[in-house]
C-alpha cells in the first residue's frame, strides 16, 4: 500500500483538470420497489442493518421481518441511509435483495465515476456534510432526491479515478484482516473466560467443581449497596467525583481509576459516608434496554479521594479476600453474565434487583489461581486492545486519505 500512497501525491493535487458535476449525473437512483410478503427473495437490509462509516454490510435480516414497500438492490449498488444522514450509513450489496424505504439505492454512472471508487466518495466529508445540511425534519432529518440530486461535486478524470480507487481498496483490505483479528481474539477471550472462570480446563465433567474451588452466592462474598447520588450541583453540599453508569458499562478493561474523565457533582454528608468508594470495590450495572445486556461489572482498581457511585449503579464491597485483577473478570463471566439475563425482569426496561444479585453463584478458585487466571485474561484482553487500538489508526488513515482525495 506504500507503494500505491508513494504514487499518488495526495498532498498536492493538481484538480485543474477536475469536472464538476451534478449528483444525478454521477448516480442511477434505483427506484424498483418489491412487496416483501410476495417475493422470493430472502435478504433484507434495514438501516439497522449498516453500521456508521463502514462500507460493508455486515448483517442481514429477512423479508419475511419486515412490511410495507420496500426497494430492490443488485449486487454493486449502495444503500444509502436518507434518514438521519449524520449517522454516516452508506454500504454496498453484494447481493440481490431488498431494503428499507428510508434508503435511496445508488448505482454509480460508470461514464462519470468508477462503481470502485463510488462508494469512498460517499463517505468523504464532502459528500456526508453536504447530505445533512440539506436535510429537512425534526427528529428524523431525512433527504428530499429533489434537493440531493441537483447537488454539484468536484470529481478527478477517470484515469485518476482508477488509481485512487486502488488506494482505498488496498487500505480497506488492511482494516478488513484487523477486523477478522478482532473477531478472532474476541471468540478466543469468550472461549478462555468460560473455560479458566469455570475451572472446565482442571476436570473431564463440567459439573464437577476443580479441587479447591468454591461456590460462593454474591452475598457471602461481601455486600451489596445501593446510592442515592444524582447528577445534581446542590449549594452548600460538597463536590465530588461521580462514576456513573456508562463509566461502568463502557470500562473496556474493566477498571474504574483516575485516568476516567469522571462527572462532577455534589453530595451531602451522609451520601460522603455511605457511598464513597474505596480500593478493590465491584460496582455493576443492574439495569438495561435488553436482557441479554445487564449486569457489567468493574473494579475500583485504586483509592479514589472523594468519589462516589451514581444511583444507577450497585456497590460490592468484599469481606472475602478476592484478588484485585481476578474481580475484573469473576462477574463479567460469560456463564455469571447468562444468568444475570435469565434472571432480569421488566418491560421496557430490565433489572436486576439486589435479591438477583446476592443469590447468584461464582465459582472461586484458591488465591494462587486467581492471579494465574486474571494473568492469563489479562494478556488475551491486551492483545485485543492492541489489535482495536491498530484498527482503530488504520479506520483514521482511510478516512483521512478519502478526505484527501475529495
């Protein structure tokens, strides 16, 4: 790929010979509609379907799922999302099948922009920024083909074409093996959390429990506190640190220390007394949208001055002597986190009462092999966050390089 970026000075374009064009030159707007209760057809893609800034489709649903008139696509069309088009959703098919209304379906012109490079071009700024200014709505900004398609752009000749479509596709290889690593790593860390967590790796019969090991409800390893900190700045009353329940949820490491950006509130004193938070404690989540998403838990990995827990989050402090690093992965269990979303109740959304929380069993292992576990699961979980980390600067280089180029 050097060698491609060596070839093509994209710090110094010369667009002298650039051509501008309207958007309904560029494109072909597919406007084929299907019944999906009277089709063959077995793929449908819905907006929830495309993930942000990724030109891949990566899940499907199924006619059958959905009602309504919906738009037939061919393999090297591009569903575009029309509704909220800030969300940057623009992805190609290779496939013959249906999608949602609220896409148009594009088909490059090939006597003005090569299909290869056709779906880089709806990704630049230029493109995107210029679909949200001309959006109409309030919630649900959507766009009118009226307005997008007498929209100009600025395009390279088709031989230039050629080569910066070489460069972006060459790149998107790079973040398409990254992204097979990761998913490999993460089947790897599921695999090995459920195998050394379970001690199934120490016995031939699974109900068995290894030698040594204990089975423990939550309530005899410690207790369980609630909080009644808001997200409030009340006069008189003492500001603190806040961890809140995305602090939780969204701990990659499972840690809960000093490099978070933590919320700034106030507390009174017997909230100072009752929820201040200390080295070694596990703070979970006890609710969500879904069942199959509760019960994430972190670890306070070091004392923190004046630091609280938000009242959306569970407070653990530990009688038993469990080891620091093996906490951020005792609860986080795949098999503790399954019966945590058996056990959830609700409507519109789940909880885990406290109740939930103390009847639930883990398995404890001798001190010796919980720091041999949290090391083991410490290096696989290091791996994926170098692999996401090189993921991560590469998605930046291909979005920083379609930017150059248009």
């Amino acid at each position: 790929m050097e060698a491609i970026i060596t070839k093509i000075d994209l710090n110094n374009l010369d667009k002298s010979t650039w051509e501008t064009f309207k958007f309904e030159e560029i494109v072909f707007k597919i406007s084929e509609t299907v019944d999906p209760n009277k089709t063959d057809l077995s793929i449908y893609v819905g907006l929830e379907h495309i993930d942000a800034e990724d030109i891949h489709i990566r899940r499907t649903g199924s006619p059958d799922d959905v009602n309504g008139q919906k738009l037939k696509c061919y393999p090297g069309d591009i569903i575009f999302g029309k509704r909220r088009a800030y969300q940057r959703k623009a992805a190609i098919v290779d496939f013959e099948g249906i999608c949602s209304a609220h896409a148009f379906v594009f088909r490059a012109n090939p006597e003005v922009i090569d299909p290869k490079l056709f779906p880089f071009f709806l990704h630049s700024d230029q493109f995107m920024h210029r679909a949200v200014d001309i959006s109409v709505g309030g919630l649900s900004p959507t766009i009118n083909w009226g307005d997008l398609k007498h929209q100009e752009f600025l395009l390279p000749p088709k031989d230039q074409q050629a080569q910066f479509a070489e460069l972006l596709w060459a790149m998107d290889e790079v973040i398409e093996r990254e992204n097979l690593l990761l998913i490999e790593i993460k089947q790897f860390l599921h695999i090995k959390m459920i195998e050394l967590l379970n001690g199934y790796n120490l016995v031939s019969d699974k109900t068995k429990l290894p030698n040594g090991w204990k089975i423990k409800k939550i309530s005899e390893l410690g207790k369980l506190n609630t909080s009644s900190v808001d997200k409030k700045i009340v006069e008189n009353d003492k500001m603190i640190n806040l961890v809140n329940y995305m602090d939780v949820y969204s701990s990659m490491d499972k840690r809960i220390d000093s490099s978070i950006d933590f919320m700034r509130v106030t507390a009174n004193e017997n909230q100072l007394i009752k929820n201040q938070l200390k080295k070694g404690d596990v703070l979970f989540t006890p609710s969500s949208e879904t069942t199959d998403d509760i019960g994430h838990s972190a670890v306070v990995f070091e004392d923190l001055e004046d630091t609280l827990y938000s009242y959306h989050l569970v407070r653990l402090s530990f009688e038993d002597n469990i080891d620091l690093n093996f906490k951020r992965f005792i609860f986080n269990n795949p098999l503790v986190l399954n019966n945590f979303s058996k056990l959830s109740k609700g409507v519109t959304r789940m909880t885990l009462s406290l109740e939930d929380f103390n009847n639930t069993q883990v398995r404890i292992p001798s001190i010796l092999e919980q720091q041999e576990i949290a090391e083991k699961l410490s290096k696989i979980l290091d791996n994926k966050f170098s692999i996401e980390f090189k993921l991560q600067s590469s998605q930046s280089l291909q979005k920083s390089l379609i930017n150059q180029v248009f």
